[in-house]
C-alpha cells in the first residue's frame, strides 16, 4: 500500500489503530534499523583487539558525538511541523543549514589538542589508553552532525507529506552502507574506535544523501504549487518555535558526557564505561520505537486534535509491549544469549551487565510516553514546556549521579541506569501539567 494511499484513506475515514500503524511502522522500522547499529558495531569491537579500551572509548566519542548534534536533532519535528509550502521551506532551509555549520565547527573545537586534553584528563579522568582512541574516534566522526542534521531536514519533509517509506529506505541505505564499511574494516584488523567511528560517519553521510534525492520530487511539487507566500514564517517564529527544542535535545543529550565523567570517576570505572554502551544499545532497540512515534502524532494529531484519544490509546498500548519484552529478555537466559554471544562480552562482563538491564526495563515504556507528550505539545507550539521537563529530568540524573558514586561509591554503571529510568519518569511527570491545559 502506498504512502499516498494511506494518507487518503485516513483524511477519508477517520483515524484508527491499524491505520496509525500503517503510517508508524516504517518510522519505526527507520529507528529500529538505526537503534541496531550500537550492537553491531559493540559485537565487532568486542571481538578485536583490546576490546575493554576500544569499548570504553567508543561510548566516550559517540556521547561527544551526540552533545554536538544536539541542537539538530529536532529538526525533523521542526520541518514536519512548519514545511507548509515553498516560501516556509526554503525558509527552514538556510535556518537549518546555518546550525549545521555552527555544529561543524563546535565538532572542530573539540578536536583542538588543547580543548580535548582538558576535557578528557583534567574533567573525565579517562585512561591514557581510552583517552588517544577516543580522540581518534571524534575525529572520524567530524561529517556526523553536519550530516544529521542535513538529512532530518529532509525526513521532516518526507513525513509532512505522508512519504514515510521513503524515510525507512534511506534508512536501509545507511545500515547497508555502515555494516558493509564496518566489515571490510574489521577484516582489516583496524582498531575497535575506527571500525565503530569510521563506519558511523560513512553510513549517515551515505543516508544523508539518499534521502535528499527522495526528496526531489516533494521539493518540485511545492515550487510548483506555491503562488503567494501566504504563511509568511519569519526566522524569528522559527527561532522562538526553534530554541526551546534546540535547547531540550542539548540538556537531554549533554548528559551523556556528565555519565561519561560520573563513570570515569566511579567504582568498577572502566567495566562500567565498556558495558554501558553495549546496555545502553538493546535498551535502545526498544526505546527506537517509542521515538519515532513523536513524528507520527505529530503529522497524524489533526489540526483540532480530532485524533488525540486514538493516538494516546495506542502510545498506552505499546508502552506496555515494549516492557513485557524487554522484561522477558532481562529476566531470563535471554539475556546471556544477548551479551555473551550476540554482543561478544567477557562472562565476566554478561554477568556485570545484567542488573543495569533490569533496571532500566521501564525505559521505553516511559520513553515512549513522553514522545507522545512531546509531540501534542510541539504541535500546538508549546515548545517551552518540552526544554523545563528536560531540564527536570537532567537535574534528577545528576544528583542520582552525584550522590550515587560521590557519597554512596555505588557501580557506576547501576547508577547511570537508575538515573536514565528516574530521570525520564520524571520528565513524564511534569509534562502531565502542561498537557492538561492543551486537552481542555
């Protein structure tokens, strides 16, 4: 069934389950892709050459990685959001391509020997060893945010005009393109930090590309239909439309580096920094699907939010799906399965990763929640609200971080999962008062 045939069967006959998932599930099936890059690229690093150092310094790039892109990941809601015709998208476009250059830089920033060794030995207190690989995997990783934020962009266009398979064969394109590097550099014998860095760079510039080509024929058809610009979106409503998001994926995704330091610092410091990525990247198979559903209410919610209930009902729904089978993984020989033989750790590694992944069994469930939150909000321009729950959720992980491993000398590992889980939750909580008043 086509893209074009969804969208007119549900502008004909009202929204349901089935058909909501017709739209969702190449959204979800594009976030699934990508949430199985972290296993792949962890299982071939944990096979090579001193895998506890490439291990720990591939979680320590990519989370520098992620502080960088931070202020484009929500572009793809921006351009779903605001793309009404030719005049707003072009618009968005030179908005969008200025952050990428500012993140391109920031990214070169970090690459000065000065700024990476103040932050690496004096803020982290990484290890010599984690520390050269890490530098090294940054470097590889220079494309990484100038390119995300290129092809959200045109995702965002996609998925306005219900093209949302599209964004899922882009997807293919960069899984296929990331495994294929990956191997061929695995079979080189090159370092962990190069095979994971170097085969993430290559994958997303390769989808960037892809889904802008995708998106030609979107682009010719609003040319084409935009007589007036009738809208008449400034960059300043952009900017205030903008900033709050901006700000709410920097708070989210700049934690990442505060349990980066938080481990470093902490009992068992560097088991801690190999497995959690390794956690961190199952727990996020499950969390990918609970992500991408903030677009799908986005573009599917209804100008009156005619179809709100519906969209709740099933966010209800798949939160409770998504923690029965994770539960059923943490709890049983799953488990083992996962990380001795699919992620290739040590025995002693399976074992000590095993309690982070109880705990943070409820993660997508909640994660999945607040997309929607989220989602109802940035549709009714209530960005605001998204950067304060951020800034909730940040504060209650830093001080489970800080009384955890400072006071309590817990593992740093079951600290940072217990930090991710409480933090959401109460991300989750605070949203509930603000959502209420778009409900009435």
């Amino acid at each position: 069934m086509s893209d074009v045939y969804i969208k007119m069967e549900i502008e004909k006959s009202g929204l349901t389950f089935k058909k909501i998932l017709k739209f969702w599930y190449p959204l979800a099936a594009t976030w699934i892709m990508m949430s199985l890059e972290g296993p792949l690229l962890t299982a071939l690093i944990a096979r090579m050459l001193d895998p506890k150092f490439n291990l720990a310094a591939f979680g320590v790039a990519f989370s520098f990685a992620m502080i960088v892109e931070a202020p484009v990941i929500m572009i793809m809601s921006a351009t779903t959001t605001l793309a009404k015709n030719y005049f707003s998208f072009l618009k968005l476009k030179k908005f969008i391509y200025s952050i990428n250059i500012v993140v391109t830089l920031f990214m070169i920033v970090l690459l000065i020997p000065q700024v990476f060794d103040f932050i690496a030995y004096k803020l982290i207190s990484l290890p010599k060893e984690v520390a050269e690989l890490t530098y090294r995997g940054i470097l590889l990783m220079l494309p990484w945010p100038g390119a995300i934020g290129y092809r959200r962009f045109y995702q965002g266009l996609l998925i306005r005009n219900h093209l949302t398979r599209r964004v899922a064969y882009g997807t293919m394109v960069r899984i296929t393109s990331m495994a294929t590097s990956a191997f061929i550099m695995f079979n080189l014998k090159l370092d962990g930090i190069i095979v994971g860095c170097g085969a993430l760079s290559i994958g997303v510039t390769i989808e960037a590309i892809a889904t802008r080509m995708m998106a030609n024929k979107v682009i010719k058809r609003l040319r084409n239909e935009s007589q007036v610009d009738t809208q008449n979106l400034t960059y300043k409503q952009i900017t205030i439309f903008y900033y709050p998001l901006a700000l709410m994926s920097f708070l989210a995704l700049g934690i990442n580096p505060i349990v980066t330091f938080f481990l470093g610092k902490s009992y068992m410091a560097l088991e801690s920094l190999a497995v959690l990525p390794v956690v961190n990247a199952l727990v996020f198979i499950f969390r990918a699907i609970g992500l991408s559903y903030q677009e799908v209410v986005i573009a599917l919610i209804g100008e009156e939010h005619e179809n709100y209930k519906v969209l709740k009902n099933l966010a209800l729904a798949a939160s409770g799906i998504l923690t029965f089978v994770l539960g059923v993984i943490a709890l049983t020989p799953l488990s083992d399965l996962w990380f001795l033989h699919i992620s290739g750790l040590s025995s002693q590694l399976a074992h000590f990763a095993i309690l982070p992944l109880i705990i943070m069994i409820i993660y997508p469930a909640v994660t999945l929640l607040v997309a929607w939150q989220r989602a109802v909000l940035v549709h009714s321009s209530k960005t605001i609200h998204l950067t304060v729950a951020t800034l909730t959720e940040v504060t209650v992980m830093f001080l489970i971080l800080l009384i955890g491993i400072k006071y309590l000398s817990w593992i740093g590992v079951i600290a940072a999962a217990l930090a991710f889980v409480l933090g959401r939750g109460a991300s989750n909580l605070y949203l509930i008062f603000p959502l209420r008043k778009v409900e009435k």
